[in-house]
C-alpha cells in the first residue's frame, strides 16, 4: 500500500477539502435488510450503525439538515431497472417490506427527508440535491451503506454537484472488509476527505 500511496501523492492526489459550514448529513441505505448478514449486510455494517446513532444525536444537537435513504422498488417489480437485473433480489425492497424500512435506532425525524431510490446513487434521480441546496448546504457527512456500492456512488454525485463530501470511516460500512478499506482509500484520494466521527464532530463543533 505504501508503494501505491506514492504513486497517488507523485500524481497529485489526495488533497485537502476544506470542511465549511453550513453542515448537513446523509445516512445512505441503514436499512433492515442492509442490518442483517443474512440478507445483504455482514461485515462491519453492524458497528457503523451503532455508531452513525451519537452521530444522529449530534447533528440533531447542531440543527444539521439530515436526509436518509431507502432502496424502494414497486411492489410488482415494474419500476425495476439495470441495477435490479444486476441484483434481482433489490426488488424484495418494496414501500411496505420489513426488509427496506430504516433501522429503528436510527428512525428520521419530523422534518428529516426520506430519500427513495433505485439506483446506488442517492442523487440520481432524486430531488435531495435541491433539498440539501435549498438549505444552504455546502459540507456533506455522509454514513451508511455499502462503502464500496451507494456510499461511493453517492459520495460521488455530491462532489459533482458541488457539496464537499466528508466520509465518516467508522460511520460507513461493507458486507466485506477488503472492499469497504479499498473504496474509502480511493474516495480519500479523489472525491472527499474522511475522518472518524468523533474527530470530526469536535472539528465542527461551532457549526
């Protein structure tokens, strides 16, 4: 990995983001069926999640916009889409399946959006780039799921529409390790800055 670094830092990768108020947060697909192993979790999600609750708490604290997202197909499968006929069983997740509600610790608030989507990305699509802009939004904290699937496509669409991404490493998680560490050193090195939670809560604590 050190061998790979230095080509990243000779190439000029991997500069700084500022982190700049106003901050919001996005918790990207902590669902039930994301929450088991048995069904599409595994890995570290389970820790991510317990730790994206203070994180919650905190943003709440702060008065932070929070959004949440849901993978939402169609009851009878007629939405469905290239992503679907990649992972067929995505269409389990329906409005009213077990499977597709968002983990009761981690239940949105009054005034908190819920993003339905079908597509690894939370922009596509969706109308949360225009709600995170029409709240003055110009850092995004992003948690969730998976790091190398909806985290990454999602981290991406924020910086290319305009937010500065800020990855929470123990707030994101993957059903595999080596996925989960190889995703977060590319995002690091291309599209977002990361840092732990704790670190940067206390980094923001005055906005």
């Amino acid at each position: 990995m050190s061998d790979d670094v230095s080509v990243y830092q000779r190439q000029g990768f991997g500069g700084a983001l500022p982190v700049v108020p106003p901050i919001g947060l996005l918790i990207i697909d902590f669902v039930a069926s994301f929450a088991s192993p048995d069904v599409f979790g595994g890995g570290n999600i389970g820790p991510a999640i317990e730790k994206t609750e203070g994180l919650l708490a905190a943003a709440r604290e702060r008065g932070w916009p929070v959004a949440h997202t849901r993978i939402v197909f169609a009851d009878d499968g007629s939405d469905g889409n290239v992503f679907s006929t990649k992972l067929p069983n995505l269409l389990v997740l329906t409005e009213s399946s077990p499977l597709s509600q968002i983990v009761e610790e981690l239940t949105p608030a009054d005034g908190e959006l819920v993003v339905r989507k079908r597509t690894p990305s939370s922009f596509a699509c969706t109308d949360l780039g225009p709600w995170l802009t029409r709240r003055g939004v110009r850092t995004l904290a992003v948690a969730g799921c998976t790091t190398s699937g909806c985290v990454r496509a999602s981290v991406v669409d924020a910086m290319d529409a305009g937010f500065t991404p800020v990855v929470l490493t123990d707030c994101v998680g993957d059903r595999a390790i080596g996925p989960h560490e190889a995703n977060l050193f590319d995002m690091s090195q291309k599209y977002a800055t990361l840092m732990e939670r704790d670190a940067f809560l206390k980094a923001t604590e005055a906005a």
